[in-house]
C-alpha cells in the first residue's frame, strides 16, 4: 500500500512541475509576441510618418510656411 502511495504522490509532483514549466514557456511566448508587435507597430508607424512627411500636401505645407517666414524676416528686417 505504501508503494501505490509513493507512486501516486511522484505522479502528481511530476504533473505539476511539468505544468509549472508549461506556464513558464507560455509567459516567455507571451513575453515573444509583444515584443514582435512592438515591433510591427513601431515599423509600421515610422512608414506611415515618412509616407505623410513625403506627400505632396506637406510639401506644399512646408513651403506656404517658408514663403511666409520669409516674406516676415524680410518685412522685419527692413523696418
């Protein structure tokens, strides 16, 4: 009796740090996937401040504004 005892208490101990290191590879999984979407949501939003930086809206912006300082420091600098 004492045996089939030994044996179930090993049984459960195993189970139960087999699944101790199953949760452990699930958290570093979880830890894995929000670093890549990190990642994909940095990427992703570095190509959308270039594809804005780059349109022709914000270079026409870019200019007005420079046109206008220019014609300010100008008026200034005149007086």
């Amino acid at each position: 009796m004492r045996l089939y005892l030994a044996v179930a208490v090993l049984m459960l101990a195993f189970v139960a740090y087999t699944e101790a290191q199953d949760a452990d590879s699930g958290f570093a999984n979880f830890q894995d996937r929000l670093s890549e979407f990190g990642r994909n949501v940095a990427e992703k939003a570095k190509d959308t401040i270039d594809t804005i930086k780059n349109s022709e809206v914000a270079q026409k912006t870019q200019n007005w504004f420079e046109e206008k300082f220019a014609k300010l420091k100008t008026h200034f600098q005149q007086d």
